[in-house]
C-alpha cells in the first residue's frame, strides 16, 4: 500500500470548509488516487459516483477548488489534472540529488507544470556543472551512456514486461525503480530477472504475479535463476512374462487368440 503525507490542518482552511461532504470526499480521493507527480487521470463521472458514494459534477468540483485561489490545473485536453501544492506539500524543496525529486522535476518540466509549483528547490550550483564537464571530457562513452538513460522511460518498459496480474501499486513500485535503477546496467539485470520470473510462472502456472513493488526489493533473486527440471517418468517397454506357464514366455497365447496376460 503506498503511503502519502496528509494535510491535518485541511479542515480549517476556508475553502475545504465551503466544500460539501462529496466535495471533500472528492478532493480527498484525487489527492491520493493522483501519480507522484500530481496528476491525476480524469475518470467519467459515472466512475466517479460509484466511488464517491455521491454524484460528482466536474466543473462544479473545479469551480469549488480554485474559487480562491488556483489549486488544480487542467492539461492534456482536459484529460488530466494537476494538483498544484502536491508537489509542494508531499516533497518541500525539489533536492537535485533526490533521484525522485529529479524525476518530478524532469516530469513537470517537460508538460509546462514547474512553474506552477510553488517551491521548486535550488538548482544545480553552476560551478559543479563546470566539474561535471570536465569529468565528462576524460570519460566520454560513460558520460553518453548516462545522458541516454532516462529512468521513467525504463519503467514503463519494464512495468510493461512484468506479467499482467502483478503490474499493481504503479506509485509505490516507480519511488522504488528510482532508488534501484541508477543506470542501464542494473535495468538490463531486471529485465533478465523478469525472464525468469515470467518462465517460472508459465512452469507453475497455479502461481499468481507477485505485485510488482513486493517483487522488485527481491528482484536479484531472479537474476540467475534456473527453473528446476521436473522428474519424468521412463517409459518402460511391455515384455511377456518368460516364467509364464501359459505361454511359455512367448507373450502369445497357444490357441491364437492373442496377447497373453502376462505382458507388463
């Protein structure tokens, strides 16, 4: 189960008090239903009666949330929303050598979402940039390996390769992905391990996935596993009975009517 920050002093601000108990149902749920970066997916109102217990009108919903100020941000064709003090409230400062928060930073960088938020954090110090040039200088295959590697990117391609049934807890499995996959090497070492995973699930198929997140602090487990080869049973060839008095060890009985009984 993930878990998430929750804001205690809500029920006094002035906006959440306006709210109507759906309302704040609402606003609960989208807190904790959203990715780690915010955004949460919009689901038809009909979904959302079901989950809310009440029927839940969009626009009125956005209308209540940004009367005073904005707090939601609608993008991607109205498709999501970006809650705009997440960010702020679960992570403070954006700390450049969190590799979560860089993440976050990356990702809200790319959808036009960073100005938005209120607390960005600092910047990387101009002058280790320098240093980190010069480095780059005396080992450049290394450094074009670490520039192409995009840690979202792996995981989706990896999410997307673990077995159906276990892809569950997406938020809580991407904060591990960040602190497991540092570089390329360690994503290959995983999608070894989901191989053999997957192969031991088709080979005991009475098994269900592991979720993905419970997987993933064991995934070396997996990394050279072989799936033990099961016992067979020989095929033994029926012979007659030599010692039989029937047929004399011939399997053949005398009146021509067939096999003997003695064959085993």
């Amino acid at each position: 189960m993930a878990k998430r920050f929750t804001d205690t002093e809500k029920w006094k601000k002035a906006f959440y008090k306006k709210l109507t108990p759906a309302y704040k149902c609402f606003w609960n749920f989208i807190t904790d239903d959203c990715d780690h970066n915010g955004v949460w997916e919009v689901e038809d109102e009909q979904i959302l009666a079901i989950r809310i217990g009440e029927k839940i009108n969009l626009d009125s919903a956005l209308a209540a949330f940004n009367e005073d100020e904005k707090r939601i941000h609608i993008f991607d064709a109205g498709r999501k929303w970006f809650i705009i003090p997440f960010v702020t409230f679960q992570y403070g400062n954006l700390n450049p050598k969190n590799r979560l928060h860089e993440a976050v930073r990356a990702y809200l960088d790319a959808k036009g979402l960073l100005a938005l938020t209120p607390v960005r954090g600092p910047l990387s110090d101009p002058l280790e940039r320098v240093k980190e040039k010069d480095k780059d200088k005396e080992k450049v295959k290394e450094t074009v390996k670490k520039e192409d590697f995009n840690q979202l990117e792996a995981f989706e391609t990896v999410w997307n390769e673990y077995p159906v049934r276990g892809r569950l807890k997406r938020s809580a499995s991407l904060r591990l992905w960040c602190e497991i996959a540092v570089n390329r090497d360690i994503v290959s070492r995983v999608q070894k391990s989901i191989k053999n995973y997957a192969e031991h699930l088709k080979a005991n198929d009475w098994k269900l996935p592991q979720e993905f997140p419970n997987w993933l602090e064991a995934w070396p487990d997996w990394e050279n596993y072989k799936e033990p080869e099961k016992p067979g049973f020989e095929k033994r060839e029926k012979k007659p009975n030599p010692d039989c008095s029937t047929c004399n060890g011939t399997g053949k009985l005398p009146d021509g009517r067939g096999k003997c009984w003695c064959w085993s």
